[in-house]
C-alpha cells in the first residue's frame, strides 16, 4: 500500500497543488492559455514523439490492441449516451454526457500515470488510446450536435470540420511523426534530442497542475441527478469493460492491458467542460461532473493502482 500511495499522492498532489492555487490567487482563465499552449503544442508531443521514435515499429501495429480499446470506448460512451437519451430525451444533452462518461482525461493525467506506474513501456499504449479514443469521440460529438441541431452546420461540413480537427491535432501530428521516425529508425541530433527531453519532462507536472487550476476556476453549476450514473460508468465500469474485452481476445501483454485500465479509469476529461461550452449544451451540469469526478477518481483510480499494482486484477 505504501508504494501505491508513494505513487499516487505525487500525482494528486500536483492537482491539488494547482486546485488550491486556483482558488487562493484571483488570476484570470486567460492567464492559463500560455501553459496550455506549452503543454498541448510542445511538451506532450515532445513526450509522444520521442518515446514513440525509440520503438521498434512492429510494437506500434497492435490492431487488436486498438479495436478492443477503441470499441470499449465506444462502448462506454453508447451507455451514457443512451441513459441520457431515456433521462433529457435530447440529443445535444445525452451527447456531452456521452463524453462524460467516455472520454477519460488521457491527455492531462494519462501520461503522467501510465509512465509513472508502469515505465517508459507504456508509451506506445498510452499514445495509441489517446490517438485513436479522440478519433473516435471528435468524430461522434460534431456528428452527433448536427443531428441533434445543436450545431447548424450541414453533415456534409460537420464532417470535413471532423477530418480537419483530427488531421491537426497536435498530440495525433506527434504521434504519426514518431511512428515515422520509428519505421526510418531516425535519430535526431544530440541537440534536438536533449531539447525534446526537456520538453518531456515537464510534461506531466505542468499539465497535472494546470488540470488542478482549471478545475478550481470552472463554475461549480448544479450537482445533477445523473452524476452517480455517469461517475459509474467513466470511474469504474469503463476500465473493466476495456480489461474484460482484453482478456476475452487474448494475445495482449499484461502491461498494455494494465495501461488501458489506467487510461480507461481517469476521471471526465476537463475538455467536457470545454465542448459543452463550446456547444452551450449542458454547461453547469458539465462542470460539475468534471469537478467531481477528479476528486471522486482520488479514490477509484488509487484503488486500480493498488489493485494493478498487486497483481488483483485477472490476466496483468
């Protein structure tokens, strides 16, 4: 237990510290937008790429990998979203908490965790998920806003706003150029190479205390109704979901299984919040889940790293 907890309280520690600062410190949201800059567009491709490029290519076509863990987020997101169809009765509504319960905060915390717990081997997993999860969920939620006539764009431009969105997605442009580097086995200069690391490195700290910032900014809203269904759902029945189709396809190693358990358990992404804003959909309520979910995972996600950690789960 100590050793899950010598894990763990780092990386909510960091959140917290950034919570904490959040709300101590009156400084406008505007002033985040330099510190996210850093971390979407510089040190997490930085991280994906360089760990990326030093992998031997054949690790990286893992389509079994990728279906199961892109299908049981699908999965996840089908249930929250026909739940909220049952509850509202609104596309626009049921979609964001569709992403609520679907899409883990595997930009933020993902990296963070999965290296940390498991080691640079979980880089490739851990980039594969993130590419292939946002695929999938920036292509259902425009789609989706269409249909429900949230979005009043035609499908036909929804769609090429869809390609465009994923095609320039810094972390998915980092990746492919680190499975490139890695099909050449290209080597870049010692000088780039000590310039990428440093970028690496602050990866996980900055973007784990600009999480804990953004939550304590965000307006709390009304604690909705649903909050225990969807919390369920993202916190706790996603990550077995993903361990259970694993287990049942065979021919995963137990570190990849256990790098999308991780990834699979991280509370609501703060981008939630973002694209229920951006559509003026479910904006309060969205907060609120994201807010709580990240305290409520204090406990979910130090309970799969214990039970990770311990050889509890089947098949790791």
């Amino acid at each position: 237990m100590q050793d899950v907890i010598s894990l763990a309280l780092p990386f909510f520690g960091l959140i917290f510290l950034g919570y904490f600062s959040g709300k101590i410190r009156s400084i406008p949201a505007a002033g985040l937008d330099w510190m996210n800059f850093f971390i979407l567009y510089l040190a997490l491709p930085a991280l994906f790429f360089q760990l990326l490029a030093k992998t031997p290519i054949q690790e990286l076509a893992n389509l079994a990998f990728v279906a199961t863990t892109t299908f049981s987020t699908y999965c996840a997101f089908a249930l929250a979203f026909c739940f909220g169809i049952v509850k509202t009765g609104r596309i626009g509504e049921a979609t964001i908490q569709g992403m609520a319960g679907a899409y883990s905060n595997i930009g933020y915390m993902g990296p963070g965790i999965t290296l940390a717990t498991l080691g640079a081997a979980a880089a490739v997993p851990t980039a594969l998920i993130f590419c292939f999860d946002n695929i999938l969920l920036f292509t259902l939620l425009p789609l989706l806003m269409a249909l429900g006539g949230t979005e009043k764009v035609g499908f036909r431009k929804a769609a090429f706003g869809v390609m465009r969105q994923i095609a320039t997605h810094p972390f998915i442009v980092a990746t492919v150029l680190g499975v490139a580097a890695a099909a050449i086995q290209f080597k870049p200069p010692a000088a780039l190479d000590t310039l990428l690391t440093f970028l690496r490195s602050a990866a996980a700290p900055c973007a784990l205390f600009a999480l804990g910032v953004t939550v304590a900014i965000r307006p709390l809203g009304r604690i909705p109704g649903e909050l225990p269904v969807l919390l369920f759902i993202k916190l706790i029945a996603h990550p077995i979901l993903v361990l259970v189709l694993l287990n049942w396809i065979g021919g995963i190693s137990p570190l990849w299984k256990a790098t999308a358990v991780l990834m699979a358990c991280l509370p609501p992404a703060a981008n939630v919040f973002v694209m229920a804003t951006a559509y003026q959909t479910y904006v309060q309520r969205a907060s609120a889940i994201v807010l709580l979910g990240t305290l409520a995972s204090v406990v979910t996600v130090t309970g799969f790293l214990y039970a990770i950690t311990n050889n509890l789960l089947p098949g790791l």
